[in-house]
C-alpha cells in the first residue's frame, strides 16, 4: 500500500531521474540543422514532411539520406557509403536488396526481445529471492530504477540506455513501469 509521503517520494525520484536522462542527451545540432546540399532530394522532401504523415518526429539528417521514424530508438541514418548509423545499434551493414529501414526495425525487434528477456529473469521470482542487491536497490514501493539494471554485465552488453530498457519493458505483463517511465517493479 502506497501512502502520500511514498507517492510524493516516487514522483521525486522519477524527477530526479528524468533529470539525469535529459541532462545526460542534449539536443545534437547534427539533427536540427537545415539539410544541406549534399542531402538528397528525398531527404529533403522526408524533412519537409512529405510521406508519412506529420505525426512523426522530424527526419534525421546527417550527410546521408534521412529516415522518418515514430520513435526515438528507430530514428537513424544512412551514411554516402551504404552504411546505417544508428544510436542504439551502431553501426550496421545492410545487405544488399534490403531496405535499411526493414533491416534496422528487425534488428531493434530482436534487441527488444533479447532485454525482455534478461530484465524478465532479473525480476523472476527465483532470481529476485536470492538478489540481494537488485532487492537493495529498490525503493519503498518495490520500484529499481532502469539505470541500475544497465550496470548488469549482460544486460549492458545489450544496452546502457536506461530509457530505452523501461520502453521494452512497457509490453512486459510481469513488470509495470512507472509514470515516469525512468523505473520498474513487479507486478503486485
């Protein structure tokens, strides 16, 4: 049972957190700017808002071709050699007759899975029994702040991005993620 001093303190630490996340990625210039000419004419009518509706975030623009996306995580870009660059997934090779936008969704559907996967087990009844750490990082209402999971050795080699483990986790039905999307417990 949640008291008021318990709430007040929750939605302090989610404060807190998102003010390390935000502080932690500042606006990047590189994906702001006007295109400039060497960006092609479908990069430029992608930015303008062309195709697949407004409702997007703006494309990504970085000397290559840009990519519209519906989420941060998707968002990349395609670099004059053929290359993806992408801030989760690095650096990528598309394979040729691939669309690199085919290619980086599955890839992120498999990375999505895979820290299902592992945070599942973090809070499966076994694994939270005998962690005594993990245990001891949660606060009054059950909740672990998503950073705390990254510092895992093999959750890191998925990820560091805290945010981005508390978004795959939005679908979990045995963990629930709180308001302010930075922390997560077990389903009561």
């Amino acid at each position: 049972p949640s008291t008021p001093a318990s709430r007040k303190a929750n939605n302090d630490a989610c404060r807190a957190s998102m003010g390390r996340f935000v502080a932690a990625f500042p606006d990047n210039p590189a994906t702001t700017a006007a295109p400039s000419p060497a960006v092609s004419s479908v990069a430029q009518s992608a930015a303008a808002g062309a195709g697949r509706g407004s409702a997007q975030q703006p494309a990504r623009l970085d000397g290559g071709r840009a990519c519209r996306s519906s989420s941060a995580a998707s968002a990349f870009t395609v670099a004059a050699d053929g290359s993806v660059h992408h801030p989760l997934l690095g650096v990528l090779e598309v394979p040729p007759g691939t669309a690199a936008e085919v290619f980086v969704n599955r890839k992120l559907k498999t990375l999505r899975k895979a820290i299902q996967k592992q945070v599942e087990h973090y809070f499966s009844d076994k694994n939270w029994r005998n962690d005594t750490y993990l245990r001891s990082q949660a606060d009054s209402d059950g909740f672990v702040e998503a950073n705390v999971l990254t510092e895992f050795e093999r959750l890191r080699s998925l990820t560091t991005d805290g945010a981005f483990v508390a978004e795959c986790m939005r679908e979990c039905s045995e963990l629930e993620v709180s308001l302010c999307g930075a922390r997560l417990r077990r389903r009561r």
